[in-house]
C-alpha cells in the first residue's frame, strides 16, 4: 500500500511551544524568552515550519539556513552586519537568507510564523 501524503496545517498557536533561552553572549539589550512550536519537519529533517514567539529585547543572529517569517503580531528590526536596518510589522513577509550576520530586535512582543529550509 502506496504512503498517504496528506496537507498539514500550521496553526497560529504555541500550545506545547518549547522554550529555547538566548545565549547570554548574544543579548544586546534586554532579557528576552523565546519559544517555537515546530508543526512540521520534513522526512530529511532539513525543512521545519511553525509558530516562533519572543518577547522584547535584541541579540546578535548568524543564519545558517534560509527562513521565510511571516509577522503575525509585534514588531521587529533586523540590522545587516552593515548597519542597514529592517523593519518589520504584523502582516509583513520576509525572508532571511543563509548567511545573515547582524541582529534581531523584538520591539514588544513578537509572533512569526515561520519555515526553514537547511542545505543538507
């Protein structure tokens, strides 16, 4: 019998979200908590979309894989290792290319959805 492959919803929610703490060397400003709830892994286990939450502060990010977010609440600015700034509010898409260097700023509280794929 042939595997049924059927569609997944990723719903908006972080019921049994894991908390994932910000690496102290990191922070910039503030204390933030962040937690994801990843709804879906591929079979590869390099495809992962789900609901990311933090709430304010600001750290350093070096991104190994490409993340497409989609806002659906808050605020936030990513500045590029050039100091370009980027800022982002709910209903904004967005996609953060492997290879960004600089930071990420929850300004209050953020909601993303979120898919990421990581070059095998």
């Amino acid at each position: 019998m042939d595997d049924v492959v059927t569609p997944v919803t990723v719903l908006p929610d972080t019921q049994g979200a894991r908390e994932i703490p910000i690496d102290a060397a990191k922070l910039i400003a503030g204390t933030p908590q962040q937690s994801f709830n990843t709804q879906f892994s591929n079979y590869r286990g390099n495809f992962h979309c789900g609901v990311w939450v933090s709430e304010p502060g600001t750290w350093r990010v070096h991104y190994t894989e490409d993340e497409f977010c989609h806002l659906l609440e808050g605020e936030a600015v990513l500045t590029d290792a050039a100091g370009v700034a980027h800022r982002y509010g709910t209903g904004d898409a967005f996609v953060i290319p492997a290879g960004f260097s600089g930071s990420w700023q929850s300004i209050g509280n953020v909601r993303k959805y979120y898919a990421i794929y990581e070059d095998p």
